[in-house]
C-alpha cells in the first residue's frame, strides 16, 4: 500500500483587525489592546499616523493635539486608509476598523467602506461628521461626560442612523485607557465585552 504524505493543513487567517491610535501614538496601551484581539484565526495591526516611531507621553497631551491636527488631521489620511482596507478586504473574509480618540473619528469616516464592522471608541470629533452614513454595523463607545460638547445630544443623534449602535459608560474620555488617568476599570470590562459580543454576534 501506498502512503501519501500529507502537508499539515495550514491555519487561515480569517480576520484582519486593523487599530488607529489616539493623538499620543502606538504607545503601552494601543499595543496591548492589539494584543487583545488576536487569536489564530485573527491577525491585528496597529497603523501609525505618524512618522515611524513618533509618539507623546500623556504629559504631552496639548503638543499631541496640536501636531495632529496640524501636520495630520482629520482629512489627509483617509486615502491611504482607505486603500490599507480595501486591500485588506481583498485577503480576508472579515475587516474590522477600530479606533480610539482621534483615531475612532477616521474610523467613523471609513465605516463608509465596505468593511466587516467598525468600532469607534470616544472619537469625539465624530460630532463634526455626522453626515456620514455607515455601510456596515458600526459600535460607537461613549463616556457619560465630555467637557467640550452634550454627549447624550450626539447619543440621539447616531442613535437615528442604520447600521449604528451606540453604547454609554461611566467616566471622562479615555476610561479604557490603563495608563490614562481617566481609567474606570469597570467601564473598561463593560466596553471591552460589549467590543467582543459586537465582533462575535452575527447582525442582519
């Protein structure tokens, strides 16, 4: 009897998760959060808006605001995001955007892609763009107090758009953030698991 050689079958990655960082860079917390998505059927990388290697302590919050807004912005990455996404789709059968702070109000504007989900995490510029209709289930995570704007008037507006679910939790913008002196560590477990059953469920 012959016997043939079987190559070992080969674990498909089936979902790409794709991270945009908040004003201070790929810093401790936008790594690990990486790292709390990926699984052996899941590869996540976390894109830079910066020049490679740039980011700001939270000291450094003002002059991380300021240079994003001024040699970054809200308009100039969207192209070359767009196409990361579109290429990515070609790849694998789920792409998922998620983004925190600055980085989940360039997730807002690319849910218009045809994308697998998109999870936007205290973008508070979101309010700026609420032209934008997504094409795909969008999370939207919220804080219960933002000091420059009435979040619960945002809440309703999103709430009267397809494809968006919007969730609320105790604390100040940044609450997810370990290293933030924002941190609510029950609002982080509550938004985390919202994040995991919102990836998981199937929607229709």
């Amino acid at each position: 009897m012959i016997h043939y050689w079987k190559k070992p079958k080969e674990v498909v990655m089936k979902r790409k998760i794709i991270i945009l960082h908040e004003i201070y860079g790929i810093n401790q917390f936008i790594k690990e959060q990486a790292q709390a998505y990926r699984d052996e059927y899941t590869s996540v990388c976390c894109v830079s808006l910066y020049p490679e290697g740039k980011s700001f302590s939270y000291k450094q919050e003002q002059q991380a605001y300021d240079y994003f807004l001024h040699t970054v912005g809200f308009d100039a990455p969207l192209k070359v995001l767009s196409k990361k996404l579109l290429e990515a789709s070609k790849k694998y059968d789920e792409v998922v955007l998620i983004g925190y702070s600055v980085g989940a109000t360039l997730a807002w504007r690319l849910s218009t892609l045809p994308l697998h989900r998109v999870i936007c995490v205290y973008g508070s510029r979101i309010r700026q763009f609420l032209d934008v209709q997504p094409s795909c289930p969008t999370l939207v995570i919220l804080p219960s107090y933002e000091s420059s704007f009435d979040v619960n008037a945002i809440k309703q507006k999103l709430g009267r758009k397809s494809n968006v679910q919007t969730e609320q939790y105790h604390g100040h913008h940044g609450f997810m953030d370990t290293y933030n002196s924002n941190f609510c560590p029950a609002s982080y477990l509550q938004a985390h698991a919202n994040i995991l059953n919102f990836l998981r469920v199937e929607q229709h």
